[in-house]
C-alpha cells in the first residue's frame, strides 16, 4: 500500500511545453517533447525553415535499464504520511512532472536543439578583435 | 534478494523551486519505476554566421512573381 501525500499549499506560475502538475495518485506517466530553440540576430521568423530531421530528434536515446530482478521486498510504513506545507515552484517545462501522491511507472523524453545565427558583420568584428 | 524498508514520519516545512524542467520529476510521494532521458545539442556548428539562405530565396520568389 502506497503511503498518502498532504500538501497544504502549492503555487506554481508557470506549467508549460508537454509538462504536468498531477495532484492524486496514478500508474502511468509518459511524456515526449521535442524543441528546436533558433536565437538570430536578425528578426526572421519562418516554421518550415528547419525541418525536425536532425540527428538529435531521431537518435535513440539509451534510458536507464529497470531492473526485473526479482527482489523480495517488505516495506512498513510506520507512519503512512508525507507532509509537506508548501511548495512553490516558479516554472515546469519540457516534458517535466510535479507529482503529489504516488505513482508506479513515469518515462518522459525531452530534445532539445539549439541554433545561433549571426550577422556577417559581428564576424568581421570578432575577426579584426583576434587579430588584434 | 530480500529488503526491508521502514518509512518512519517525513514531515517537510518548504520547498521552493526554481525551475523543474527538460524531463524531470518532482515527486512528492511513492514510486516503482522512473526513466527520465534528455537529450541536449548545441554543438559549434550550430553557431551559424552568414547570410540568411532562405530568406535571400523568398526575395528570389517575390521578383519571380
């Protein structure tokens, strides 16, 4: 038997990109989410520019085995209660879990690629810096 | 192989978080199996210094029509 959560209070400001606040108890938790983060110097904005086809978004990542050696476990709960009085928590994001109450399987997958484009002009300025 | 686990009062005042955030967890409470993977890429050739390709190609397309 699973042990009962009490939280009194809990204030998070931001839960965004595939992400979740579960309050109560569950048995599967699967998240996937992939990000491709484009900082430029210009203000250029196209969706179809980059298609997701990098190599970051196909790789298989390996995920810590489970172990399904059997073990024998016992657990008593001398006191089936974890209190805490407040959480707080300013933001959940990419494929992440805020979790009060128990849970039995959790699996969540982020990929995130980030691309940094720049003038021309600022190189020619980092060039004349290095040769001096 | 045999385990005994005794979970004795566990009683917290506050916790204060920044930011939880690329595939991970905050439990508060019991689990049997947790797999989280983050994969993350900003390699040097990421860092692209130039020219805008496409957006010298949609000028391209604007004086075809």
């Amino acid at each position: 038997m699973s042990r009962l959560s009490v939280v009194h209070l809990l204030k998070a400001n931001a839960v965004s990109f595939s992400s979740v606040v579960q309050v109560g108890d569950s048995q599967h938790i699967r998240l996937s989410g992939r990000a491709l983060a484009v900082q430029r110097q210009f203000e250029y904005v196209d969706s179809n520019e980059f298609p997701l086809a990098f190599p970051i978004f196909t790789k298989l990542i390996p995920l810590p085995p489970v172990d399904h050696e059997h073990v024998c476990r016992y657990t008593l709960h001398d006191c089936p209660l974890i209190a805490v009085h407040s959480i707080r928590i300013i933001g959940v994001s990419s494929t992440s879990v805020v979790h009060i109450g128990s849970t039995k399987n959790v699996e969540a997958e982020s990929r995130v690629k980030h691309i940094r484009q720049l003038t021309e002009r600022r190189e020619r300025h980092a060039r004349s810096r290095r040769s001096d | 192989m045999n385990m005994t686990v005794v979970n004795h009062h566990l009683s917290v005042g506050h916790i204060a978080i920044g930011g939880v955030a690329s595939a991970s967890l905050v439990l508060i409470g019991d689990s049997e199996t947790i797999q989280l993977a983050s994969a993350f890429d900003t390699p040097p050739e990421s860092l692209i210094i130039g020219p805008f390709p496409q957006k010298q190609n949609n000028k391209k397309n604007e004086e075809k029509r």
